[in-house]
C-alpha cells in the first residue's frame, strides 16, 4: 500500500481540490509501522540530532497549535474505476500490453521457474550440431579417399600382358620395359608420368571382380573411365589423371545424411509444449477472469502505468511471496496479543474496510518489549501484520465494480514518538515489504489525535512523497478526530472509543443513527414519536459530552411524563447513554440537550421500537 512512496509523479490521476479539517495544528505526518501507504520512516538520527533538525519545524508549528479551527487545502484523492472498459485509451492499451506479458510469461514458466538461458546459446548449439555432419561428411570422403589412395602409394602401374598388374614397388621401377603394346608419341613421352597414387581394382579392367561391397559405387566409374584412358594410352600415365578425376567425381556426390540424425528432431517435435503455469495472488488466479484486470491496474497504478515497471513489480511480488511462504503463514498461530494494535472494524461511506492502527498501545512497556527487542521478535511482528493484511485482504471483492482496498486509521494518541530505535526498524522493514508487495489497497488515511512533534516529523518527510500519496491523507488533532472520521464513516460504523456508536449491545452498525449540531449555548431538543403501546429503545451521544441531558415522555393527553432528570455529562464520561421506556399510549419521547459552553456539539442518536414481551 505505500507504493504510493513510489517517487514518481501519477500524472494520469487527476486531482480535485477538497478542504480538510487539520485540527489542533497545521499537516501532520503519518506513521509507517504496520501500513503500506504510511510514509517513509524518519531518518536514523539519534533523539539529539533530530531534536536540532526538527527546532526550526516545531518553532513554526507551536505558532500553529491551538488554532483548532484552521483549515488547509489538500488535493483529494479520487478512486479511480476498475472496469477496463471505462479506462482512458492510454491507461486501456497498458492493461492489455500488461496481460499479453504475463501471458507469455506464464507460458514459459517465468514467474515459478528461473528464466531459460539465453536464446542465443541455444540457437547456436544446434547450429553446431548441425554442422558437423557436413563437416563430418567431407572428412568422411577425405578419409575414403585417403585410404583409397594410401594402398596405391605403396605400388606402381607394371607392364604386362594384361594391360597393367598391381604389385608391390620393386626397387628399380621400369614402367618401358612393361608396355611393349602401344606406341608412344614425343609429346607423350616428354609428359611427366604423375605419382598420384592409384587406387585398388584400377587396372583391373579386364578383371570380373569387384572392389569392397561399400565401394560397388565407386568401382563402375573407375571402370568407365579406365577403358577411355586405355584407348588413348597404354602407358599408365593417363590412367591416372582419368582416375583422380574419378575419384574427385564420386567424391562430389555424397549419400544421403543418415536417418538417425533426423530422427531425434522428429521426436523432439512430437513432445507438446508444456501447459502455462498457474500462478494466483490473494486467491485470484493470473488471467482467470475479470479479477485479474483488477489487480493488473494496482501495479499499473503503483508504476504509473508504466508496463515494462508495473510488470517487473507483478513478477519480483509473486516471487517474494514464494520465498515468505504466504499460502503457509496464512495457517501460523501467532497468537493474540496484538489484536488491539491492529483491528478491522466497519466500513466507509464507500463501502471500503476500515483498518485501525493503534500506536498508543506500545506504550505498554511490556508489549513493546514483546515486539521490538529483538530482530527475532520483530520478524515474528512482521509476519504477524503480513498475516493480518492477507486474511482481510482475502475478503475483499476483486470484482471490476466490487471494493479491493481499505480505509486505514492511524489513531497516534499516546504514540512512543519517532526516536524509538527498535520501533523505527521494524517500521523500515514493514514499508520496504509493503510498498514492494502491496499496491493501490489504500483509499484513504486519516490520522487522529496527532500530536505536534508528529506534524514537525510530517513536514520534514512530506517533500518525498508524490502528489498522488499525498491526497489520500488526513490529519486531525485531539478535538476534531470524531468530526474528522464522522466525514469519512458514519458514526454507527466508528467504534465506542473514537466518538462513534459501534459497540455490541442492542443496536448494530446496521440501525442507521442521525447526526445534528448543538450550537454554542442553546437547548437543543430530539424528539420519537409513538403511535402505539411499545417499548422504545434509544442511544444517543454528544461528541465531547460537557452537555447538561434530560428526557421526559409526553402523551398526546398533555402531561409530562420525567424519565430523566437533566444533568450534566462531562468529557470524562464521554460515553454513549443507552435508555428505554415503555409506552401505553400515543405520544412523544422528548431527549434535551443543553449546550452552555462556547463550542458548537456534534450529537449522534437513534433508536428502534420493540413490541411488548
């Protein structure tokens, strides 16, 4: 959710301009412990070297503190629609070049499998296989005809009868002697007679037999050219430039490659391919259905929709939830104890969860102990909020018109303060992870009961964050934090403790409650009609109480009935006042509220008729 840190600007989002409420002091800054969205940490500067840097920041503040009532305007964040057909052209075409990536990624296996090699090496090796059996076919008619001529380089054509008997080289040749039978001319004679060696069965013309059944092919054309070179000359010479032609001849017509080196490319053909892996995040799986288009525009949006970016940040988050072993941890048992530190409860007006983060509870010397002391047990807190984030993150609807990010609430009351070393690195370690491996699930975060040295810290960090993160913040102080939430959530939907009415007790966060204001020092009255006998049930609640509260029931007969005398409920009490009374006959149940202070009230109530029992 802290891709919003992502440090490059969202131009594609346009932003409009909405007025809000900043309470007790100027902008605030927001906490990094356990959300995504929150701001980066504080710079790792010991509490004396961040005191001096934050002097001249705090100076400015002090000024600010106490002006309750002034306000700041902050570009608004707007959510942006999820169904691909209602994108902007730009924005459509980066989903669709998004999609046909990871189509091919998942095709070739890329997200669950380390990458081929390269293309390049593969290609070359064929090559070089092949190659050699071209290479190997001419050492091969090298050879044949090396060894056909070895044999040959040991003898010499002999005159004889016959035309020419092969024997071995006598140690004074005399070819002359041998060739009675044809005569010679000058020209001829003067010829050099060439010693190229003549191979087995050349002059054997007037013999029947054959060379080696492999060289039958062989033998007919040196039997052919033989009977030219005997019509021109007896004398040999000839003979053997007919047969080196010979031999050159046949050895220019190489036999066909062998059927066994084609038969392994044939086989590898017939293989098919391997089935696209299955690849699924937060439950959905990639290219499934419309889901995918859905989470595909979180890392759109987290990378400004830049596809090569957003892609990069697809593969690099499901490779990180392999190595965390996400699917695993989501059947840890790592305890309870932090169930008050971080809590869903509610909804938005927009029908987002409502996430709350409780800072003050590490005030508690023992649980921060418990958490942060040591590296062993700030992991075990890290995969305790990673855990946390998965199963509500599970329960949202990825659907293209459906809800897929939270309303977060970072209540900094009693907050341990930015110079907490332990604090601070399991801060840095949670944003890393968050912002890398959650994108776009925050649509909003409001900070309440900020104090002063928070705004300070805010004004140093803000300059890093992009316009985008920065419209979805907002900062109120101690006395605007209910009025801050009740223009985000409904107050039957904001728990007990921030001003709201969500308990357990008769009413649910189902029974829709009225909101009204008291103005500075008047009486304010709520008044339930009834038509019939029944049992009327009501809850009603002034934000900040310091109100004088009474109720009386009045039949249409005209008397007064008390059902409770007015007195004064003070800001200590600050509770919801539940109360009920049976009804005989038509009336009116009369709530009054007396406001003598100086301030205006924000008052809550409801109620629900109940038939007799």
């Amino acid at each position: 959710m802290a891709e919003e840190t992502h440090k490059k600007a969202a131009a594609s989002e346009p932003a409009t301009d909405e007025v809000v409420v900043v309470s007790d002091v100027p902008e605030a800054e927001e906490p990094s412990v356990v959300e995504k969205e929150a701001p980066p940490p504080a710079p790792e500067l010991e509490p004396e070297a961040a005191s001096e840097k934050l002097a001249a920041v705090v100076e400015e503040v002090v000024e600010a503190k106490g002006d309750e009532e002034k306000i700041t305007e902050s570009a608004s964040f707007k959510e942006e629609t999820n169904v691909a057909g209602e994108l902007p052209d730009p924005q459509k075409k980066a989903l669709d070049e998004l999609k046909l990536l990871v189509q091919e990624a998942l095709k070739k296996h890329e997200f669950t499998a380390p990458p081929p090699p390269p293309p390049e090496k593969e290609e070359e090796k064929p090559a070089e296989e092949a190659a050699p059996p071209a290479e190997k076919e001419e050492e091969v008619k090298e050879k044949a005809t090396e060894e056909e001529q070895k044999p040959e380089a040991k003898t010499e054509v002999l005159g004889g009868p016959q035309g020419g008997v092969v024997g071995e080289e006598p140690p004074k040749p005399e070819p002359e002697a041998a060739v009675p039978r044809a005569p010679v001319s000058e020209e001829e004679e003067s010829t050099p007679v060439p010693r190229a060696p003549v191979s087995e069965g050349e002059p054997l013309k007037s013999e029947p037999e054959a060379p080696p059944a492999p060289e039958q092919v062989v033998v007919a054309e040196v039997v052919e050219t033989v009977t030219a070179a005997v019509t021109v000359d007896d004398d040999g010479a000839k003979t053997v430039e007919a047969i080196e032609e010979t031999i050159v001849a046949v050895a220019a017509v190489p036999a066909p490659p062998p059927p066994a080196e084609e038969e392994p490319s044939a086989t590898v053909e017939a293989v098919p391919p391997p089935p696209p892996e299955e690849v699924s995040i937060w439950g959905i799986p990639l290219l499934a259905d419309e889901r995918t288009d859905v989470i595909l525009l979180k890392f759109l949006r987290a990378r400004d929709f830049k596809v090569k970016e957003a892609f990069t940040m697809l593969k690099n988050t499901v490779k990180w939830r392999k190595e965390f072993g996400i699917e695993t941890l989501l059947e840890e048992d790592l305890g309870t104890e932090l169930e008050k530190v971080v809590f869903m409860d509610g909804f938005d007006k927009e029908g987002h969860p409502v996430c709350y983060n409780v800072y003050g509870e590490f005030n508690s010397k023992e649980l921060y102990l418990n958490t942060f002391s040591d590296e062993e047990k700030r992991q075990r807190f890290l995969r305790w909020r990673i855990q946390f984030l998965e199963k509500s993150i599970r329960k949202l609807d990825f659907s293209p018109d459906g809800i897929c990010s939270f309303a977060q609430i970072n209540d900094l009351k009693n907050s341990p303060g930015p110079f907490k070393r332990e604090l601070r690195t399991a801060t840095n370690q949670a944003l890393l992870l968050l912002q890398d491996n959650y994108p776009e699930f925050l649509a909003k975060q409001v900070f309440i009961n900020v104090p002063w040295w928070y705004l300070a810290f805010y004004r140093m960090i803000s300059p890093f964050f992009t316009q985008r993160t920065k419209s979805k913040f907002v900062f109120a102080g101690p006395s605007k934090s209910a009025e801050t939430l009740f223009k985000y959530i409904a107050p039957e939907q904001v728990p007990v403790q921030y001003g709201g009415l969500s308990r357990e007790g008769e009413f649910t966060t189902t029974d829709a409650a009225t909101e009204e204001i008291i103005k500075p020092a008047t009486k304010h009255t709520v008044e339930f009609p009834v038509s019939e006998a029944c049992t009327l049930v009501w809850e009603v609640r002034a934000v900040g109480w310091e109100v004088y509260y009474g109720a009386e029931f009045t039949p249409e007969t005209g008397y007064t009935v008390i059902i409770q005398k007015s007195r004064k409920i003070s800001a200590s009490e600050e509770t919801v006042i539940s109360d009920s009374f049976k009804v005989g006959e038509p009336g009116k149940v009369v709530l009054t509220f007396d406001n003598q202070t100086s301030k205006k009230k924000k008052l809550l109530f409801r109620s629900k008729i109940k038939p007799f029992e």
